[in-house]
C-alpha cells in the first residue's frame, strides 16, 4: 500500500440524522415521542435507529413492551452523539452568522460622507446584518482587496492593482472635485473675477498657481485625479500637503492658510453656509468616477447582494 491511499480518508456512515433520532429516543424513551420531538414519521425514527445500531453492530436499547430502555452501550453512545451534535450545530450557526457578515473597504471621502447613508439602508433590510467597515486612501483600501480582507471596495481613484487580472471593476458614480477658499480670503483679494451670482471665484490657471493649494496625500483617490487633471497645469504651484485627512484640509482653508481642493461631498455644508466659497479654474474639469472593486474569488453572499442593489 503506497503512503498516498494509507492516508486516504475514510468517511464514516453513521448521519447525523442516525444519532439526533438516537439522542431523542434516549431522552424521551420511545420512538413515538422522537418523532413528534423531531417532525419526521415514526417508521423514519425507526428506520434511523435500526441503521445506526447495524453500523455500531451493538444494541442500544432494550425493548420491553412499547418501551425502549437504554442499553448498557448507550450512555457512552450517548455522550458522543451529544458532541457531534453540538460541534455540527456550532459549525451551522457560525456559517450563517459569516453569511450575514460584510467587510466593506471606502476611500476616505466614500468612507465619511457617502457610506453611513449606504450602511444604513442595508440594515434597513437586513437588521441582523454584521457589517465592517475599513476607511483609508485608495491605495490601501485596494490592498485589503488583494489580500482578500474586503468583501467589496468603494474607491475614489481609478484601481492600480498590482495584479488586474485578479479584480473586478466596475464605473459607480460620477463625483466633482473642487477648488475653494474661505469667504472674503486674503488670498484673493485684489482680484477682479468674483462671481456674484454663483457666489464664488473664477481663476486662470497662472493665477492659481501663485496661491497656496492644499491637496491630499500621495496614494489617495482625491490625489490621484488632482495630479491627473489640475496640477499638471500648475508647474509652479506652491503645495501644502495636508497628510491623509480631507477634514483638516478644510479646517486649514477655513482659517485662511490657503485654498483647497476636495470633493464637494466634503465641502457641502460650507458651501451652503458661506463660509467657504467655490473657485472655478478656467479649462480645468474635475469631475471624476468612483469605482465599485471586488476580488474575483470572494464569495458573493446574499448580504454582499443586497448590498450590491442597494449601491446600484
């Protein structure tokens, strides 16, 4: 015999069924009352337990009229089937509760301002849901993908997988970035092309990059389109960075240490208040596509779904 078919597994024949019918019988000391215990017919009991005495090739009750005594073999029989039972049970519940769980992965801007209203409608029609979220750049947030750590991803730069072959990706929404200031800043005084109707700024790419912008961090998704489509025309610029933290861009423009540029998500409540002003770049366009990522061997559960029709 090679090693190979010595280790070769060998599946036993006795059910679970064979010994939860064993179980009741024993605990309630007939066939009739085990089968009303557990819904099945009275022939099927018997059937059960005839099956499973033959495989153990030992009794396991005594029959004494219309009532079964447990044999002497019982009770150990008895003790073991309990554990599987229950090992059987606990392996059923923790797959139901993992079919019930989701690890959803966001960008920053996605994470704060777009996914609480998300979460909250999936909870809404799956109370006993269990989700997890993960809230970080796009670069990282697409690492996790890889790494089977997320379900699902909500990412506001395009994906740059270290291997595309192994995700999928597909357009969501379309988002627009914005360059701002604080209201009546210092930074734009003098200048003469305020526009009082939309109640902002409009710039010359030259006059922009005399100003001092606040951007995100290399590695995330706002980053990325602002490298892509807005600093590229500004050679010259004068760059703060503000590390990982769209709301301490904000802040910073708020007390006037420069202008920013985040998604309008970001700014909506400012905007609405005045507090803060728009400032449109002449021939610049910054809107941008929000991308929906997933690896290609997660298993999409029914919760991954829902989710999925609710996002759509």
């Amino acid at each position: 015999m090679t090693e190979k078919s010595s280790q070769t597994l060998t599946l036993p024949k006795i059910t679970l069924k064979q010994l939860a019918v064993f179980v009741s019988i024993y605990q309630t000391g007939s066939t009739s009352r085990a089968s009303e215990q557990l819904h099945l017919s009275q022939s099927a009991v018997s059937s059960a337990l005839a099956a499973l005495e033959e495989r153990l090739q030992m009794p396991l009750f005594e029959r004494v009229g219309r009532n079964l005594n447990p044999h002497r073999n019982a009770q150990a029989v008895y003790v073991q089937a309990q554990a599987m039972l229950g090992q059987a049970l606990t392996l059923e519940h923790y797959h139901k509760h993992q079919a019930g769980q989701l690890h959803i992965g966001a960008s920053t801007t996605i994470g704060n301002y777009v996914l609480p209203q998300l979460v909250a409608q999936v909870y809404e029609a799956l109370p006993k849901a269990s989700i997890e979220l993960y809230i970080a750049n796009t670069r990282e947030v697409i690492s996790e993908i890889e790494q089977l750590n997320i379900d699902i991803a909500l990412v506001e730069g395009m994906p740059r997988p270290s291997d595309s072959k192994v995700l999928e990706q597909r357009a969501w929404r379309t988002d627009t970035l914005m360059v701002f200031a604080k209201r009546d800043s210092r930074w734009l005084k003098g200048l003469s092309n305020y526009n009082e109707a939309g109640g902002g700024y409009e710039l010359t790419t030259e006059q922009l990059s005399k100003l001092p912008l606040l951007v995100r961090e290399a590695g995330s998704g706002t980053r990325q389109i602002i490298d892509e489509q807005l600093l590229q025309y500004l050679p010259g610029a004068e760059v703060i960075r503000a590390v990982a933290q769209s709301e301490a861009i904000k802040n910073m423009v708020s007390t006037d240490i420069g202008l920013g540029c985040l998604s309008q998500h970001v700014i909506e409540k400012e905007l609405a208040e005045a507090s803060l002003v728009p400032v449109k770049i002449k021939g610049i366009d910054l809107r941008r596509t929000w991308w929906l990522v997933w690896h290609k061997a997660r298993h999409q559960s029914p919760i991954w779904q829902t989710f999925i029709d609710i996002i759509q």
